[in-house]
C-alpha cells in the first residue's frame, strides 16, 4: 500500500531533538514490516488544535489521490482527539477510498481489526454526543421559547443573524455554482477540485471535499423543497 505520512511536533524547541527522527523511524519500521511503501512525508512545527492552520497537513490530504491513504505514529498528530479523527475518515478519507494508520492505537483501516476498531471508535463517539445531547435540548428548547435559532451551527449558505436564519449572499453565490457544476453532469470531487482552485473556503475555512459539497448541496435541496410547499402542508 503506498502511503503518505504526516509528522508534526507541537514546538521549536522539539525539532531540536530527535521527534521528528523518531516519528519517521516507526513509521518505516511499521511499512517494512507491513510490506507498505511511504510516497511522500510531510512535517511540521504547530499546535494540533485546527486542521486548516496546519498547511503541510493539508498537503498531505491534497496528495492523497496518488496515494492509498495516510499514515501517522499518534492519533494526536493527526487531530485532537477521536471525534476529529471520525471526521477525517467519515468526510474526506471514506468517499475517496483511502486508509488511515494510527500506530499508538494500533489503528490500521486496511485490517479487519482496524474496521472494527473505527466501529468501535464511532460506536463511543456517538454515545458521547447523544449525551451531549440530552444534556443541551432544555438549553435549546428554553432559547427557542424566547425566540430565535438555536440549533446548531446554520448550514452553508445559511447565518445565523438577530436571532433568525438568513441567506449568506456570498455562500448563495457558491451553492448556485455547486448546483450549475452539477447539473453539467461534474462529480462531487470535480466540483470541489473546481472550488479549492479558485480558493473558495470551505463553511469553517480550509479546503472544500466532495463530501462536504455533497452534503451543501442535499440541505439546499431540502430546504427549497420546503419552502415551496403551501404553508397549509408544512409540519411544525
């Protein structure tokens, strides 16, 4: 399997010493023994807590085409924590047919064991947030009373502004160009090659997926499904 992999310390002062040394030696340790070939490796020095303000990280998944997946020594170089992880597989590896390795977990997607640990993984994830859950539908369901929108973040082409939902004009301009690109018969992935190209953010920065261009697009259809309905057919 050929691989890309990523390798990242949290400060200067680690590059000092042997992190990135080591983070590079398990990796081809792990590839010799697994018969994987390493592509190419991306490394950098910064903070793990946003994806879209590490750029040899996004390399990285923009390299992924000519690879079968990516490959890291910890779950943490990769994301904060197990809920980012399951998006990455979820949103951007998944649809395109791509491998995670994680060697702190012994994660490796390309495995039966792997599989069973991302379900496992994902299994956890979404007890968590269902908890979450519960725990924030009185906050909501009070707000609402008050007056206003208060469930969660507004879908793209959507903001939140005086306590109701409104068009994002610029967001507009993008969906109709979505839905222009789609109707001429272009995938998910072209229309978002097209948009990364023309350095169109995603709705919280950082590069557009096919996944999330996907999902843009499946919202507004609903939504303008709904909004053509009489309002004597309307639930709710």
């Amino acid at each position: 399997m050929r691989l890309v992999a990523y390798i990242r310390v949290s400060t200067d002062a680690q590059r000092d010493n042997t992190s990135f040394e080591e983070q590079k030696a398990r990796i081809e340790a792990y590839c010799k023994a697994y018969g994987h070939k390493v592509i190419k490796y991306f490394q950098e020095v910064g903070s793990g807590k946003s994806t879209e303000s590490r750029p040899e990280f996004q390399k990285a998944l923009q390299a992924l085409p000519k690879a079968d997946g990516i490959i890291a020594t910890k779950l943490d170089r990769i994301a904060r924590n197990v809920r980012d992880v399951l998006v990455l597989v979820e949103d951007v590896l998944k649809p395109a047919s791509k491998d995670l390795v994680l060697l702190d977990i012994n994660l490796d997607t390309t495995t039966p064991i792997g599989k069973f640990m991302l379900t496992s993984m994902a299994a956890v994830a979404a007890l968590e947030r269902d908890v979450i859950i519960e725990r924030t539908q009185g906050g909501r369901r009070a707000k609402a009373i008050q007056g206003g929108y208060a469930y969660g973040a507004p879908p793209f082409g959507k903001q939140a502004l005086n306590k109701a939902l409104e068009a994002h004009e610029e967001e507009q301009k993008v969906l109709e160009m979505m839905r222009r690109h789609r109707r001429s018969g272009k995938s998910y992935h072209a229309i978002s090659k097209l948009l990364n190209e023309q350095r169109v953010p995603a709705k919280k920065g950082g590069i557009c997926y096919p996944a999330q261009v996907q999902a843009a697009l499946r919202k507004q259809s609903k939504t303008m499904k709904l909004d053509s309905l009489p309002d004597s057919t309307r639930v709710g």
